[in-house]
C-alpha cells in the first residue's frame, strides 16, 4: 500500500483525495463532531502537493465535504410489515 501510495501521489492529489496520518476512520468522525479541526490539521492532515494548503483552506475544503442528512419522515402506513 505505501509503495502504490507514493508512486501515485500526483493521482491523488489531482483528485483532491483527504489523507489523514494516526486516524481512523471513527477517529476522524469524533475530530469532526468535537469541532477539533485545528487539531485535524496540524497533527493528521497529509498535503499531497509541494504546495502546502492553508490552514483556513483545508479547514473549509473539509467542512465543504460534510453536508447533513436530511431528516425523513416516514408516513405511519409505510411502517407496517409487508406481506
């Protein structure tokens, strides 16, 4: 994984892939809700570019990212076992 990681850096990069270092993916969700997006970059976001992004627009690239569930109601009919 590392080896075809590195070699495919450019790749990634044009496609504006999130690469986080010490995370997992529970671990990105808790960061997220605590609001620790400082955190997010300065100890685990990876800049894929020689360019380094900064902080205030990788925190909004981020947060763009994230767009909430619309809340659905479910008619009381519909709940019932089908047959």
């Amino acid at each position: 994984m590392p080896k075809d990681f590195l070699e495919n850096l450019e790749a990634y990069a044009e496609h504006e892939v999130i690469c986080f270092k010490g995370l997992g993916f529970f671990d990105v969700g808790v960061h997220v809700m605590m609001g620790w997006w400082d955190k997010i970059y300065d100890e685990h976001y990876v800049h894929l570019t020689k360019e380094k992004r900064s902080r205030e627009e990788v925190i909004a690239f981020l947060k763009s990212c994230l767009k909430p569930v619309p809340a659905r109601t479910v008619p009381h009919g519909d709940m019932k076992k089908k047959e």
